[in-house]
C-alpha cells in the first residue's frame, strides 16, 4: 500500500480544511498583533545579518510552511489513536503555541534573549515532533522538516540580530550581546 493511500485519506483533506485556515490565521494574527517585520519602530533601525532574506521572504515563507503544518496535523488527527499519535500530537501543540509567542517576545517586548531561548526549544521540540509523527505517519514527519530548516535560519537570524545590536535587548540575559 502506498503512502498515499493508507487508513481513508479521503479524511485528511476534510481535517485540513479546518487546521490549515486555523493555523494560518492564527499565525498571521500573532505576526501583526506583535508588529513582527519591517515597520516596526524597535526593529527597523537594528542591523541586520547581511545573510537575512529579504522581507518579503518571510510572509510567503510562514504562509507556506504554516500550511504544510496544518496538512502534517490533518494526516495524524487522520491516523486511529495510539500512544505515537497522541505524543506526537502534544509536542506539536506546544512547539506551535511557542511559535506563536515567539513574534511577540521578540518584535512586541524587544526581548532579544528571551525570545532565543523560545526558539531554542522550539528546534527542540520540532524535530522530536518530527520523530513522533514519523512513527505514526512518515509523510506527516516529512512535512515538516522544511519547517524545522526554516527554524534553524531564523535561531541563527535572532542570535546573530542580538549579537550586532548591543544594548538593543529589551530583557537582555547575556545570551546574544551585552
């Protein structure tokens, strides 16, 4: 049987009419809410990593992979209950509830360090949630290392932003710069 056609996948696409729009609006509220990007007063005038992409980049980036988060969920809330299913179902909520607090620790309180240390955890978590949907269903596992990718650019994005902006850090820790 092919990884396309296990356990009824007729219901994936049902689930992900639902967890798709969520995870994205979600997402995208908590971006503007927190006034993440260019155009924020705080952030604008930092120097920036001369590797960091363009900022148009990260709209289309964050609508894509939210969407590939939102499948990958549909595909486990798809699967019959196990013990993998519900593991892997727990640290996918908390890797995206701290996704989601991510923007507003780092562009809303301008807490460089705080929000590394988020970030950090969120890798963490990430790529435990990708074993853990592995396991139950490898195609979900699969969608979300682009996901996991995109987060080590931007653990290496906030650092190096906390390391080229001395003083910046409104809550600094002595992680990033001093």
């Amino acid at each position: 049987m092919s990884e396309l056609s296990k356990s009824g996948d007729s219901g994936i696409w049902k689930k992900a009419l639902l967890t798709v729009p969520a995870i994205v609006i979600a997402g995208s509220l908590m971006g503007y809410l927190s006034n993440s990007g260019f155009g924020n007063a705080w952030y604008d005038p930092l120097q920036k990593p001369s590797f960091q992409p363009p900022g148009w980049a990260f709209g289309a980036v964050w609508t894509t992979l939210y969407t590939m988060m939102g499948i990958a969920l549909a595909t486990i809330l798809n699967e019959p209950r196990s013990k993998h299913r519900s593991t892997g179902l727990v640290l996918f909520f908390i890797q995206l509830g701290l996704n989601f607090l991510w923007s507003p620790v780092f562009f809303g309180a301008g807490a460089i360090d705080w929000a590394f240390l988020i970030i950090l955890a969120m890798n963490v978590l990430v790529t435990m949630t990708i074993i853990a949907f592995w396991k139950v269903r490898p195609l979900a596992g699969a969608l979300l290392i682009p996901y996991l990718a995109w987060l080590c650019l931007a653990t290496v994005l906030n650092h190096e932003t906390g390391r080229l902006n001395p003083g910046a850090d409104r809550a600094p820790l002595g992680l990033t710069g001093a």
